[in-house]
C-alpha cells in the first residue's frame, strides 16, 4: 500500500492530525469552567494537533503542513456540511436522540463555525512561519524552542479569532466574558504546549528509528522545501 517509509509516516501523522482537529471543531461550543474561568472543552484533542503538526513540520517541511492544514480545513467544512444537511431531516418518533437535543449540540452558529476555520488556517499558517524561521537560526539543535516557540506565537492568533468571532460578534458572550475565555484557553494550551516537549523528543526519537539511515536524507529534504 505504501511504497515508502516518508508515506507511511505522513499518513499515520496527517490521520492522528486530522481526527484530532475535526473533533476539536465538532466539541468546540461546549464552554467548560476551570476554576472561575471559562473555556471551550474544544482545547482537549488540541495538544494532539499542535503535537502532530510539530513532527509534520520537522521531517516534511511547509509544504507539508500546508497540504494538511488546507486538506483538513476543506474536511471541516464538509462535516460542517453534512451536520446541516443532518439537522434539516426530522427525528423518528422512536429515535433516542431528538431533533431538538441533536440540533443543540451540533448546531453550532455559522459565526462559530467560519470563525474556527478562519482561526486554524491562520495559526497554522503561522506556526508553520514561526517553526521555520526558528529552525533556520538554530539548525537541528534546540527542538523544544521551535515547537512551543511556534505554538505559543500561533495559538495567541487562533484562540482569540476564535472567540471574538465565534462569540462575541454573534453577542453569545460580552467581551469581558470573551477575554476571560480567550486568555484562558491560551495560558491553558501554552502550558500544555510546554508538557508536551518530552512526547515531541519521544515521537522525535521514534521516527527517527525508523527511518534508520534514511533519517537525515528526510530531514534535510524538508529544510530544503521550505527555504
């Protein structure tokens, strides 16, 4: 099925990425509280995401997760799609799940859903700018800084696109409120970000495994597409 071992990596990372991201977006108008502050339980699958697009990023370069990042806005898009097309189709009388609590939980306001795709384009769009200039100062060397360095810059620009659009633009939320939230699920995934580091070296470690030898043909032919 795969004739390489580039292939099979890029379609476990992209199919770990992708499942991550849709259910990320499928959850997102959930708003949970931690503590007195408030968020979208939508911050749970992330650390996978920013985990994946990492490791995307260091052995197949921007265009690789550009590809990704443009495959899986278009997929959004579609489960958007089909969720409407879900709701618009009346419930049994039998069925377990009525109209009203499926169209509540995935009947997320057209603000929310262009303001998530709006918001993932653009980090990842920027986390892909920031890893590269990072990697380009510091060669093979300092992994962790390029990993959470990129997360830290791009997530500032999806969390609080995310929730000005999404929230307090349709007035779901006041803007106090939607600081609150935005501020919140930033800390919360910047400091997930920097947790992650030790799985980044781990799944770092693993890949280069099993790329043996070829490891370094890889790694250098991704600096090279993305100068």
């Amino acid at each position: 099925m795969f004739k390489t071992k580039r292939e099979l990596v890029f379609f476990i990372l992209a199919g770990i990425f992708i499942t991550n991201a849709v259910v990320a977006e499928a959850i997102g108008g959930k708003l949970i509280n931690i503590g007195p502050f408030i968020m979208s339980v939508g911050i749970i699958p992330w650390p996978v995401v920013f985990l994946t697009t990492d490791l995307i990023n260091e052995y197949y370069g921007k265009p690789g997760v550009r590809k990704i990042s443009w495959f899986t806005a278009g997929l959004i898009v579609f489960m958007f799609g089909i969720l409407f097309f879900c709701m618009q189709i009346p419930a049994s009388d039998v069925s377990p799940v009525k109209d009203a609590a499926f169209n509540e939980v995935f009947g997320q306001s057209s603000a929310i859903i262009i303001g998530s795709i709006i918001a993932f384009l653009v980090a990842q769009l920027v986390d892909v700018w920031v890893f590269w200039l990072l990697r380009n100062k510091t060669g093979d060397k300092m992994l962790w800084l390029r990993a959470t360095g990129s997360t830290a810059v791009s997530q500032i620009i999806d969390t609080f696109l995310v929730v000005m659009i999404g929230f307090y633009m349709t007035g779901e939320n006041t803007f106090s409120e939607c600081v609150n939230m935005a501020a919140t699920g930033y800390v919360c995934k910047l400091l997930i970000a920097i947790a992650l580091t030790p799985l980044i070296y781990a799944g770092h470690g693993i890949i280069d495994n099993y790329f043996g030898k070829e490891k370094d043909t890889v790694i250098d032919d991704a600096a090279k597409s993305s100068e």
